[in-house]
C-alpha cells in the first residue's frame, strides 16, 4: 500500500525505454519513501514483461492480460488504472510522456481528482509547507518542469490528492538495471473485473508503424540548428557538416516551428532529450525548453551572431559569428586537417 | 473527406475548444520581470495555434456536411472574447465565453472541470474538437480530462478526419512512430495535432457580420458606437457565463479547485561555463577544428 507505481507501455511485447528509465528513477524514489517499487502491465501476451522488468528492481508487477488490451485505446486502460488505484492507494504513479501516456494520464487523473504534472524534467522527494494553512507535507513528489514556454523553472507539488502524477518524456531519466537477479511478485488479474464493453468504444482499423529513422537520442555528435539559421539552405550546411562528422542532426523547436526541420529532430523539454559528446548549436538563443534537452552534453560549441545569445553561457566554446560563414569554414578545414 | 450520400446527409453539432495564450514563441527580452515573474504585459495573445488547427477540422466537416453548426466554447479573462470573434470571421457560428475571477488560477483539472459545465449547459452536441495542447503549458491534458468528466470516448493526435457515417466517425491519428485509423461512435472529443492542415483565412463576409460582436463586459468597458445593433441583431452579443451561469461548484473551480500547487517558480539562471570565445576568422576556426580533432571529439 502507498507504494510508488509505474505504467509500463509496451510495445510488440515489448516494455519500451521510457519506462525502463521510470522504472529505474522509480526504484530510487522508493528507497528514498522507504515503499516498494510496483509496475503494470496492460496489454496481450505479457509473459515475458516480468522477466524484463525486475531487473529494474520491480517488487510487485500487475499484469492485465487480455487480446482486446493490444494496441492500446484510451478507455480500457484508463478504466483499469483507476481502478487500480482505487485498491492499491498508490503515492505516487509515473508514466512516460509519450502519445499514449499523454492520452492515458489525463484520463485517469481527471477520473481520479488527482493532480497531474506533464513533461517533468526532474524528480525529486521533500517536504512542503502551505503557508495559508500553516500545514507542512512531507515527502511529497517535487515534480519540476520548464513552464511558460521555458522561461521559467516550476516545481509543483501535489499536497492531498493522491496519487501524485507525474508524465517524463523519454531519454530524460536514464535507464540502469538494478539487480540481475532481482525477484519481484506477479499479480494476475481479472480483467474483466476491471473494464466493462463499453469501454471499448474506440477501434483500431489500421496501424502503419515505422522505427523511426532518424534516431538522434544515443547520437554522439549532434549539430543542431535553431531559428537563426534561417532558410532550408542554410540548414543543408549542417547537414553537410553532421554527415562528414558522423553527426547526427537536431532542432530547436523555434526551427521546427518554422518549417526549417521535422519534429523527428527536436531537442529539448517537448522533444528528445540527448547526452551526446558534442553538440555544435547553430543559431540557437538558448530558450530553458531547450537547454533542458541537451545541457549534459559534454562539450558544447555555439554558433551565434548575438554574442549575448543565453546558451553562450554554458557552451564550452562561443563562435561569434553567422551559421552560414562559419559552418563551410569548419567543413573546409575539417577536410583539410584529417586528409 | 468524402461526403457522405445525400440522400442520407447529416449534419452536425460542433464544439471548438479554443484557448487564448500569451506568444511564448517569441518571448522578448522583456518577457521576464526583475523579480523573475512573467511579465503578461509584454505578450501579445493569441489564438492558441493547434486550435487554429482545431478549427479547420471543424469547417471541413460544415463543408461537407451541409447545415453544421460550430460554436467555440472558451474560458478565460474579458479579453479573450477575442477568440471568439476571430472564431466567427473563420466561420465559426456563435461562441461562449467563461469568464469569472473564480475560475482563475486554474490548473488543468479545474479547467476541464469548468468546460465540462458549460458543455452541459450547451448540451446539444455531436462532437468536441480541440488543439492538441496549448502553447503555453504544452500539457494536452485538458481534451482528455474534458472527456473523462463527459464520461465520452476521446481521440488525441488526430492529423485528418476521414469522415463520418452513420454517427460513426474516422479518423488518422499520427503518432511518434506511426499512423494509426481508428473509428468510434458520436459523441465523443478528439484533439488535433499542429501537423493537421492551417486554419483557412478569415472570410470577408464574416468579418463584416461580426466586426461589432462583442460582450457585455466588452461594452461596458467602451461605450458601442452603435449601441441599438444589440437588440436588432442577437448574433452580435456575445455571451459570457459565470461559475453560477454553468451550475460550477465553486470549490472545485480555480485554485481552489485545483491539486496540484506551484511551490516555486525560478526564473532561469545558467551556471556559467568556462568558455572559449573565439570569432569567425579562418584561423579561429581552424585552430578549433585541430583541438577537437586533437583531442578526439571528433574525427
């Protein structure tokens, strides 16, 4: 009971990262509460999920196993959350920020009067003080994000209602095995105890899924263009420079915005989060939602007419000067130097 | 969007979603006060963009099926029946708005709530479209808790409606690794994706009907230079509806209806780096390109 949860979204049978990173920044949030770790799985053929998961250092595993639970629709899972919820009282429940968690958290914390926070770059426990009631909280779910476009850095809390939910997108949290040998408990379920017919009022006629192509999160080298590269042109430079480097290349959300890029390739609080080892940022002004996404980054070099641009201040290196001169310069002496 | 065969044309009752928000897109150096708030008044509001997506989707389908009816149902200060008006010069026909000091400082949950009330109030409708999620929280919880509180299906990331056919409705809903069809049975809300086609131009005829729209409060603040246009012409007055107006309970309006509680807000400040500052001469660059490649970052 109170114990800390974790949907676990699958895919093909699959659990997929984003909940492997939630498992493993789950595991040591339930050692910092003192409660155990609990995931669920809901879907079709789930044999395989507890051999997956408790690894992650899993104590209880939910498993609701049934064919009309695979692909995923709104209401039968949501119907099975709350639920869930309602008998096990959880503390605190996480799920990933992708589509389905997007679809699936809002549900279920409207149908459980529960606060949600979205897209949370980190997560933290501690206590809070209401000052209206004079009343202190402890060992509430710090759930900390970019609000207000990335302007500012907001931490919320959840003081009564429970559980306390939070969405992380995926690569925010990093996966880690807890214990090979690790043993949790299976708990199998009626799932019709759970979902009624009705529920299932939406049907799936067709799926086209396609792995991504463009996969810029384990990437090692990212060059990456904002809205000061301008044109379409110009962000075939860095095309150009990432192909030559073995680069990969990104985007902030101002060049997504405008067209100069597909969203495949954002970085940042509302796009994929990387740790490369070098990240050459083209243009970009520096927005939090952004930084947030690519700040652990070992080395970063920005490209920026505006010498005041907010990212100079944690790049490693500071190019003054315009995407379109200094790029062609790099490519150039890149080529000269490793001939 | 194929019609449907006329001789078993249908029309439909819309609710668009609508939501006015501050530009974060292009937040000035002003954007921010000393004392690290937001600065509102430097933002230009605007219409929340994937509504303006909401939108289209909503005046395809009066295309196609002729005799629909779009209302825009908003929540938020005086000003923003603004979002209405701009509604109505796309085509939309008539709009609510929810305005009232209790409904501030809503989260999202206490902003479902007080849509799902004025859904009821309108009552009569076939389906609900709104944005994706809106610009300045990027949340995209408040379609989905609309439709948990309506008890209905919900639909998010839709890019096209396909169509609707015998009050069943279908649609492509694109998602991070893929396409997905699906189907479902009015009534029920669907939210639409920034990918989703841009909202069509303002039409010239609407602008010229609605230019002297406006609300109550609207007219008390500027005294209409054609105050007898109201009564001829109900179309022109905007509603605006309060807490009490749409059966809200107060206590799960607003902040105080809210479960989740902002405990701080920071405003942004980088550990500065040491940093190399160089320009973009020829041998700057080089000689940065040989350390990296010196060091093994790249190469």
């Amino acid at each position: 009971m109170n114990n800390l949860i974790v949907y676990c979204e699958i895919d093909d049978g699959t659990v997929v990262d984003v909940s492997l990173e939630l498992l493993t920044k789950g595991r040591t949030l339930a050692n910092t509460l003192g409660c155990k770790l609990e995931a669920v799985a809901i879907g079709s053929k789930l044999d395989k999920i507890g051999g997956q998961v408790f690894p992650y250092g899993v104590d209880v595993l939910h498993l609701f196993d049934d064919k009309r639970l695979y692909p995923y629709t709104s209401q039968p899972h949501a119907a099975i959350l709350v639920k869930l919820f309602k008998e096990e009282k959880p503390q605190v429940a996480l799920m990933g920020a992708s589509c389905i968690g997007r679809d699936l958290g809002p549900r279920v914390s409207s149908a459980a009067g529960s606060g949600l926070t979205a897209d949370c770059t980190q997560l933290e426990i501690g206590d809070h003080t209401e000052a209206k009631e004079g009343k202190t909280y402890h060992n509430l779910l710090y759930q900390i994000r970019p609000a207000f476009g990335g302007n500012i850095i907001a931490t919320i809390v959840n003081p009564v209602c429970r559980p306390q939910m939070a969405t992380v997108r995926e690569g925010v949290m990093k996966k880690a095995i807890y214990d090979e040998n690790y043993k949790g408990e299976v708990v199998k379920h009626d799932v019709s105890k759970y979902v009624s017919d009705t529920d299932f009022a939406i049907t799936v006629i067709d799926r086209q899924m396609t792995k991504s192509k463009i996969n810029i999160k384990s990437a090692p080298i990212i060059v990456s263009g904002g809205y000061g590269v301008g044109t379409k042109e110009n962000f075939k430079l860095l095309f150009d420079l990432a192909n030559l480097l073995g680069a990969q290349v990104g985007a902030s959300r101002a060049a997504v915005d405008a067209g100069l890029c597909e969203h495949e390739r954002q970085v940042g609080q509302t796009g994929v989060t990387v740790h490369p080892k070098l990240y050459i940022a083209c243009g970009i002004s520096g927005q939090i939602q952004h930084i947030a996404g690519m700040q652990d980054s070992s080395i970063i070099i920005s490209i920026n007419s505006d010498p005041n641009a907010p990212i100079n201040s944690i790049a490693d290196y500071v190019i003054t000067g315009k995407v379109e001169d200094v790029i062609p310069k790099m490519i150039k002496y890149y080529k000269k130097n490793t001939k | 969007m194929q019609p449907q065969n006329k001789l078993n044309s249908m029309s439909l009752k819309i609710i668009v979603l609508a939501k006015q928000v501050p530009d974060t897109r292009n937040v000035g150096k002003d954007a921010m006060k000393e004392d690290g708030t937001v600065n509102r008044a430097a933002l230009p509001a605007i219409f929340n963009p994937e509504d303006l997506n909401a939108l289209e989707q909503a005046l395809r389908l009066k295309d196609a099926y002729p005799g629909t009816t779009i209302t825009l149902l908003t929540m938020g200060p005086a000003r923003a029946a603004e979002i209405i008006r701009e509604g109505l010069y796309h085509g939309a026909d008539g709009g609510f708005l929810l305005t009232d000091r209790a409904f501030a400082g809503a989260d999202t949950l206490a902003t479902s709530y007080a849509i799902s009330m004025a859904i009821r109030k309108i009552g009569d409708f076939d389906l609900i479209i709104g944005g994706r999620q809106a610009i300045d929280g990027d949340t995209a919880q408040v379609g989905p808790q609309v439709a948990e509180k309506l008890k209905m299906p919900q639909i998010t990331y839709v890019e096209e409606i396909l169509g609707v056919k015998e009050g069943t409705i279908t649609v492509k809903r694109r998602l991070e690794h893929g396409v997905e069809t699906v189907e479902g049975k009015l009534p029920l809300l669907i939210t639409i994706n920034g990918t989703a086609p841009e909202c069509r131009p303002r039409n010239a005829r609407c602008i010229q009907k609605y230019k002297y729209a406006s609300t109550p409060t609207e007219r008390k603040t500027v005294e209409p230079a054609f105050p007898e246009l109201y009564e001829n012409r109900p179309y022109l007055n905007l509603t605006e509806w309060s807490v009490a107006d749409v059966n809200a309970d107060p206590k799960l309006c607003g902040l105080s209806g809210s479960p989740t509680k902002v405990k701080a807000v920071e405003s942004v400040v980088f550990q500065a780096k040491e940093c190399r500052t160089l320009s973009d001469s020829d041998s700057d660059v080089e000689s940065l390109v040989k350390e990296l490649l010196g060091n093994k970052i790249i190469g």
